[in-house]
C-alpha cells in the first residue's frame, strides 16, 4: 500500500494550510516548505523543512527560483514502481515527495485591481507553482496532488480511513491540476494580448 512520508506545501491561498499540515505530520509525515507558507506553519507551532535546507541550494533572485531544483523534481516525478527510477534515486540518497499542495500566485485578482502596474503583473506570474503542480499530475499515480483547498478535507479523510488515496481520487485531482493551470496560462495570455 502507498503511504505519504513527505509533502511540499506551497501555497499563496492559505485556507486550510494549518489543518492539512497538522493531518499530515499526525501521521509522521514530513512537511516541506517555502517562504511564507512555511512562516505560517512554523507560526502556528509546525516543524518544516525549508525547501532551500531540503535541496542544499538557496533562494535565488528575490524567490523566482525556490523549487525549481532536481532533487524536488525527481522526488515528485520518479516512477516508484520503475526498479530504474529508484535505483537513482537511491544512487543520490534522494527520497520521494509523496503529496503537493500548491496554489498559485494570484495573477488573476492583481491584474483586476485598478491601478496595477506591468511590473507588478509580472512579477505575480508564477513559475515554480505551475512546474510543481504539471509534475505532480503527471505522476498522480504516485504523488497526489493538491490545487483547491476545497479538496484537502476529502484527501485527509481518505487517508485516515484507507491509509493511501485512490486512483480515481487522483486522476480527479490530476485532471484538476491540468484546468487550473491551462485557465492560469489563458489568464496571462489574455493580459499580455491586451498590454501588447
């Protein structure tokens, strides 16, 4: 049966980030995070590993890079059934990420307040979220995958009564992941269309 050990939270909606992180380390799961989802983890008495001590590498650039690093990556996309993939895995002394959390920065309400600048819009696109959340639904057979607080509760009470999370559950959650995102692009798409 799959289990979750380890799961990267990383989320700019913070509805439910303190229930779904306290679940998860109920269960001796280990929480991995950045910036200020970390901040509010660690605020309301939670361990995390900061992404940056997990990879070895910092943030960089005023936070444009922050999980964009294979040891993330490969922890979300390596295949556990593949004696390959693992076998590499192990030859790093790298272990999976086995649940992500993510929602992405909130393009959509900046660009609609009055007021914003391109810069502001700009710096509002977010790299890090998409690449996880494509990375994680692509591998949901593995991994399960989190875009909508308003799926946390149904995970959580799947795990606590089966231990794991179905198939169906995370093809749901896969397909989920793949409209955000794609209505996200279309959201950017539309607004660098009308600044062009």
């Amino acid at each position: 049966m799959k289990t979750v050990k380890r799961a990267l939270l990383s989320v700019s909606d913070k509805t439910g980030l303190v229930g779904l992180a306290r679940f998860l380390a109920g269960r001796g799961v280990e929480i991995v995070s950045t910036g200020g989802t970390a901040a509010e983890l660690v605020k309301n008495g939670l361990a995390v590993v900061e992404v940056s001590s997990y990879t070895g590498s910092p943030e960089m650039l005023d936070g444009r890079v922050k999980t964009l690093h294979p040891k993330v990556h490969a922890g979300i996309l390596h295949r556990r059934s593949l004696p390959d993939h693992v076998a590499q895995m192990e030859a790093r002394g790298w272990t999976g990420i086995d649940l992500v959390a993510v929602s992405l920065y909130p393009f959509e309400s900046v660009v609609a307040r009055p007021g914003t600048s391109f810069e502001e819009a700009v710096e509002n696109i977010d790299i890090g979220g998409p690449c996880l959340l494509r990375a994680s639904a692509k591998n949901h057979r593995d991994v399960v995958v989190l875009c909508d607080p308003g799926d946390y509760q149904g995970v959580m009470d799947e795990l606590e009564k089966t231990g794991d999370v179905s198939r169906e559950r995370r093809l749901e959650l896969a397909r989920k992941v793949y409209a955000r995102t794609s209505e996200y692009d279309r959201a950017i798409a539309d607004y660098l269309a009308k600044r062009a």
